[in-house]
C-alpha cells in the first residue's frame, strides 16, 4: 500500500510562480510574455498602418492566450551568463515558432488569411522573440537587484536545524523575487542567529 501512495506523489519540480510572492511580482511573471508579444503586434500595425480592430484584434486575442500558454511563467532567477542567455534565446525562438504556427493554422484553417498583410504578420513574427527575450532580462535584473528588493524584503524564521530547513534557506537565497530573508532558525526553544552580511 505504501509504495503505490509513493508512486502517486507528484515529482518534484520548481514551479516560477509561488503564492508568496507580492502581487506586482505575479503579475510581471505571469503576463509579461503575452503582453509583450501582443505590444509587438500594435508596433507593427502602427508601423505599417492597419487598423488595430477587426481581423487584427482576433490576432492579438489569440496572441496573449497562445502566448501565455506556449511561453509559459518568467522564470527566476535565470541562470547567469552569455551561455544561458542564448540558450534563453532559443528556447524563446522554439516557443514562439509553436505560437506563430497555432496562430497560422488557425488562419489557413478557417480560411482568414485574406484579411491580413503578410508584412505585418512576417515583421511581427520576426521581432517578437527578440523583445521578449529582452524583456525577460529587464525583468530578471529588475526583480533580482537588491536595492530594489531591500525595502520589500520579509523576514523569516525557518523552524527546525535539519536538512529541509537548509535547502529551504538556499531556496529563499536563490530566489530575489519572493523577497523572503531568513532571520534564523528555532531549535528547541532558540533562535540560532543566520542573518547575512547587508
């Protein structure tokens, strides 16, 4: 009985949105992806003068739903340097590539594709990836900087000196954006002290 309630525990795995995170922090997490892809669509139909309603607004409908679904959460903190920053980058292009060709299977599908300029949809599906990948950079060195963290920050005390209690100590570390600092830890009535340099 006991090994089959093991094998129904869900797998462990980090999710990039937490429940103690501030409102403004699940917010840019959450929809930082589709409102950037559907800003990059008004761009370019500002750029090349069509209309913003009729046909498009059906585009930038599904834009925010695919992309929020495709792209996912931003995930904090990234991992740092040149390397992973391309790696993003890719993994940005691959996602998005799912996201442009839903949205042209539906057009070709139901047969829309006539009430679109195909220099808005190619420039759009163009530089896309670029601002997004660049958005999640502004995003992630803004909610990591540590000025910006400080007067947010909360305290905590993590009950128990074991080996959960350190990992979740490491956790709250590498994670910025929960703006959690570890005050301590209790053990058996005392508070060991484990605050870090300022």
């Amino acid at each position: 009985m006991l090994h089959n309630l093991r094998r129904l525990r869900p797998a462990r795995r980090s999710s990039a949105l937490t429940a103690t995170e501030p409102a403004s922090v699940f917010a840019l997490k959450s929809l930082l992806h589709p409102v950037v892809a559907v800003v990059c669509l008004l761009g370019c139909l500002l750029f090349w003068r069509e209309p913003i309603y009729g046909p498009y607004f059906l585009i930038a409908v599904l834009t925010f739903i695919a992309s929020s679904h495709f792209l996912d959460v931003l995930a904090l903190p990234g991992r740092p340097g040149r390397y992973f920053s391309l790696v993003s980058l890719l993994d940005i292009l691959v996602r998005w590539m799912l996201v442009i060709a839903f949205i042209w299977a539906l057009l070709h599908l139901s047969k829309l594709g006539e009430y679109f300029r195909v220099q808005v949809l190619a420039s759009w599906a163009l530089i896309t990836p670029l601002f997004l990948w660049v958005g999640e950079n502004v995003a992630r060195a803004l909610l990591t900087r540590s000025d910006v963290n400080a007067a947010g920050f909360r305290k905590a005390v993590i009950i128990g000196l074991t080996e959960p209690g350190l990992r979740l100590e490491q956790q709250l570390i590498r994670d910025p954006s929960l703006r959690i600092q570890v005050a301590g830890y209790l053990r058996i009535g005392r508070l060991i002290d484990c605050r870090r340099k300022a």
